[in-house]
C-alpha cells in the first residue's frame, strides 16, 4: 500500500510540475515557436513579393502613417527585410531569449515579445519623424518603412542583463536612487545602440526595445511567483 501511495504521488507530482500555468515544457518551446513563425512570415512574404512588391510592402511593412495600415503594426515584427536579417535575428533571439522563456510562462514570453516589438516599431517611425532635419541628431535619423524582430530582441537582452541573479542581488544590497537607475539604464541604452549602429539599421527601434526590456527586467514582469518557481532561474 505504501508503494503504491508513493507510485501516485510521484505522479502528481510530475503532472503539477508540469502544469497548466503556460510554462513552456522545456525552455525551448517560445524559442522554437517563435522561429517557425519567421520561416512562416518570411516564406508568405516571399510569395507576397512575387505577386507584387506593393503587396508585400502593405502586408508586412511598417511605414508611416501609422493608420495606413495598421495590421503592419504587428506582422512587422515578424518579418524579415532577407536571409542574413532573419538569421541574425534568429540567433540572438536564442542566444538572449532562451534564459528568459525558462523563467516564465509561454503566455508571458509571447505577449512580451509582440509588445516591445510593436512598442519598438511605432517608436522608430514615430521619433524618426520628430528627428528627422533636427540639428546634431538628424543626420543619424530618417523616417524611412521598417520591419524585423530586433526591436523585441533588443527587449529580451535589457530584461536578461536588469533581472539576472547578478543584477538583482546587486540591487537588494546597495540602494540605488530611481533616478540614477534610470539614468544608468538610459545610458546603456544609448551604448548598445551605438555599438550596434549601421547604415539600414533602426536605431530607435533598438535604443526602445532595450530601454523598455531594461524597465520591465528590474520590475520582473516575467517573473513567476512562488518557491520554486520558473522565475527563480534567470
């Protein structure tokens, strides 16, 4: 009787460990999710090209006005402006997102990605167009159509360097000034963003994504509660 008592509540305990909350079963799921969806977007824009390049521009473009066509607000974030741009998104979306997918649900991590993409897009039209022409810094901006999942990639990389072990532990031993962690973050924004300038590249787009992946890693809002719990792990 014994045995079997324990036979059943090693079984119960798998199947909770498992659960119903949206984690992903193996931290990959997200990842692998998420890169089947660039194959798929890339593959529909290819067919989208070939009937026309104005169809698939409206599809899966981003360009301003914004209320043009508003669908693009979302499908550019998945799409893809050639091979190199989805596999070099692909791989920091890896390397970047996978520590993140294991510390939450797959629910959570999905959400988080399409938001700070889009949040990343409409900042990069938005601000390109208020910069644009301006003294000293319109030189490096122009409002120009943008598509790609960098901006959210960007969001994964501030979360992962703001919610890590390090980061946190840090945090609760020295106490930090809201307006000199703002500043820091602002900063390092600034830096990353610089590092990764190139001609074609959306600078706002990276500088956004960054800065609100930064924000939501030091408030955690990936984070899973309890003892034990998936959050624990970044």
């Amino acid at each position: 009787m014994s045995r079997r008592s324990r036979s059943q509540s090693d079984t119960y305990l798998r199947s909770d460990s498992s659960g119903d909350d949206g984690s992903a079963e193996g931290a990959s799921s997200p990842i692998v999710e998420l890169l089947i969806v660039f194959v798929v977007v890339f593959a529909a824009q290819q067919v989208a090209a070939i009937i026309g390049i104005g169809l698939m521009a409206g599809l899966f473009v981003l360009a301003p006005p914004l209320t043009t066509n508003p669908w693009t607000i979302v499908t550019s974030v998945y799409a893809h402006g050639g091979i190199g741009h989805l596999v070099s998104n692909s791989l920091a979306l890896i390397v970047f997102g996978w520590p993140v997918a294991r510390a939450t649900t797959r629910l959570r991590f999905h959400t988080f990605f399409l938001v700070t993409g889009v949040i990343a897009g409409i900042s990069q039209i938005v601000l390109s167009g208020v910069f644009e022409g301006m003294p000293l810094v319109g030189g490096w901006v122009e409002q120009a159509p943008v598509l790609g999942a960098s901006g959210a990639v960007f969001a994964l990389l501030g979360y992962l360097i703001a919610s890590n072990r390090l980061s946190t532990g840090v945090a609760s031993f020295v106490d930090v000034p809201q307006w000199l962690a703002a500043l820091v973050f602002v900063g390092l924004a600034v830096a990353v963003t610089l590092a990764t300038a190139a001609p074609g590249v959306a600078l706002l787009a990276h500088f956004t994504g960054l800065l609100v992946g930064l924000v939501a890693g030091r408030a955690r809002v990936l984070h899973v509660g309890g003892s034990g719990g998936r959050g624990s792990r970044l």
